[in-house]
C-alpha cells in the first residue's frame, strides 16, 4: 500500500498571502489529521477530518482551516499568512478500526 | 492545556549501549499513549499504541511499558545501534470517542543519539 503523501513538499511565501496545501491519505483510511510542527512549541493538533466533516480542532486561529474530499483527499488553507506560520505541516491518516495514525512527509512552509 | 512532557529532552550513548526515556501524563486525561520514532528527513513511525495499565509492549530491541495510575510510559532501547538515532516521541489521547483518536497531545520528544 502506498503511504501518506504530501504536496508539495516545499513552499515558500510571503506575509499577507494564502497557501493551500495538500494530503492523499493511505488507501481505505477516512480519517485525516493535521498537525503542525515548530521548533519552539513542537508537533501541535491543528484539526482532523472524517467522511468531509471536521471531527476536531485545536487552539489555532481561524485563519487555518481544512476539507476533505469524498475519497478522503484533504486539503489545509492557511490565509493571510504571518511570519510565525513557518513551520512543517504533517498530515496522518488512520483506520478507524484501528488507532495507529500513519504520517506523510510533511510540507516544509516558509513565509518570509 | 494538556503538558506530555519528555525526559530527557536529548541523550547520547554509546553503540551497545541500553537505554531508556520517560513520558509522563496527567492520568485523569488518559486514553491512550502512542509512541513514534522520527528519523531525520523521514515521515514519524509509529512504535507502539498502548492503552492500558501495566501494558509491555515490543518490537526488535525496542519496548515500552505503561503505568496509567501514576501517569507515565517508559520506553527501553536494548544494545542501541547508530541506526536508533532519532526523535523519539510520545502522543496522549486525552479525549474518549473514536474520533478522538485522531487528536494527539505530542511531547517535545527526546533526541537519541547512537555514537559508533
């Protein structure tokens, strides 16, 4: 089975834009999650999806927002982008049969 | 706000060397514990799931146990190899349901270190 996969894999953008990225998660998984991770403050809960709906959120503003697709492809907004959202953004998948989450690579965003 | 916290936050032995690292939780917020392994410039691995107290968990050289009451898991790399380098990290599920099993409260991770 092909992993989680991530795109792109590298962005660089400028304050005030928006960015849109990417998760395919593992074939037959439903549930998509979103963390972000940042030198100071670690691996962070942005917000999970199942069946196009979000199941959860975290302690982020609502300039971050996400969606998920019918098969299960889920996409993260970031608008009006602030030098503080440099960060690597992780998309994992899970199985609801099981609690493992598979991660992907991460998109690795700068914002300059 | 939920702290998972890590010690120690980095550690460096030697090949052949034992070793082992601690995460420790509120235990009136367990549900689960996850632990992963996160190599450099790879996806995070998933080790172990552990969900209930006094679980031993293992695979290979690595395994982990769990104590729920006191609000900790520890998790013992046997004979370290250069290639057990990485971030080892922990992750609570904090909140009952099955869609809450999507939302982990990661540790900052403790940094291993396997000199040859």
């Amino acid at each position: 089975k092909a992993g989680v996969t991530q795109t792109p894999r590298y962005l660089i953008k400028t304050r005030g834009q928006q960015v849109t990225l990417s998760c395919s998660p593992i074939s037959g998984h439903r549930s998509v999650s979103w963390y972000q991770q940042t030198p100071g403050q670690g691996l962070q809960f942005l917000f999970e999806y199942f069946s196009e709906t979000q199941r959860n959120k975290g302690n982020f503003p609502g300039r971050f927002s996400g969606r998920q697709f019918s098969n299960s492809r889920s996409e993260m907004n970031v608008s009006t982008l602030e030098l503080g959202d440099s960060a690597l953004y992780l998309c994992a998948s899970r199985d609801l049969s099981y609690n493992e989450q598979f991660f992907g690579p991460g998109t690795r965003l700068t914002v300059l | 706000i939920l702290n998972v916290e890590q010690s120690p936050q980095s550690l460096h032995v030697q090949e052949g060397d034992s070793t082992n690292f601690t995460c420790s939780f509120p235990s009136s917020n367990f549900y689960a514990l996850h632990w992963y392994r996160w190599e450099t410039a790879k996806s995070p691995e998933a080790l172990f799931v552990m969900t209930l107290n006094g679980d031993e968990k293992k695979k290979g050289r690595i395994s982990a146990t769990l104590n729920t009451k006191e609000g900790y898991s520890y998790l013992y790399i046997k004979g370290s190899q250069p290639e057990d380098s990485a971030t080892y990290l922990c992750a609570l599920v904090s909140e009952a349901g099955g869609t809450s099993y999507g939302k982990l409260t990661f540790g900052q991770g403790t940094i291993l270190t396997v000199h040859p």
